[in-house]
C-alpha cells in the first residue's frame, strides 16, 4: 500500500480587496490591479535599472489602460446594437451615454 502525503508550509501573501460601490471598475482602477499582478519593481534594484523597470511598467499600463477602454466601447457597441434590433431604441440611447 502506498502512501501520499505533503509536507510543508503555505502561505497566503498578501490580499487586497478592491471595491467600487454603484459603478464597475475604470480601465486605469483595472490596468493597476493587473500591474499589481504582473510587474513589481524592487526599490533595492540598481538605479538604472529600477528607472528601466519602471518606465516599461508605465508603457505596460498605458497599453493595458488604451485595450481595456477600446474593450468596454466595443462592448457598449455591441449592447447598444442588441438593443436596437430587439426594438429598444431608448434604452439603446441610454448605452451611447456612459
């Protein structure tokens, strides 16, 4: 008979809760918390490259914030057409506003 076990420790790191009451998340709240996930910066890091590391985080989240914000107009778009061909012209309206 064989056994299996594990041995070890586990740890959970750090949680953060993000919340936003009334509204979904902007592309900029969204951009940072994907950047929380992909991309840390030592501040113990040589200078030059530390100053290397953060201008390409920066140029990494300006991309991210432009995709995500064309996304969520794609959306819109895709909405505000449904709308339309299901006959609901003002709700459809309403759409175009966000």
């Amino acid at each position: 008979m064989a056994v299996i076990g594990f041995s070890g420790g586990l740890s959970a790191g750090a949680i953060q809760v993000n919340i936003a009451e009334g509204r979904g998340f902007t592309p900029d709240e969204l951009a940072d918390q994907a950047m929380r996930k992909l991309m840390a910066v030592s501040d113990t890091a040589p200078p030059p490259i530390r100053d290397q590391a953060y201008a390409f985080q920066q140029r990494l989240r300006a991309i991210m914030v432009h995709y995500l914000a064309q996304a969520a107009r794609s959306e819109r778009t895709t909405l505000y057409n449904k709308l339309l061909k299901a006959g609901e012209p003002e709700a459809a309206a309403l759409i175009l506003k966000l």
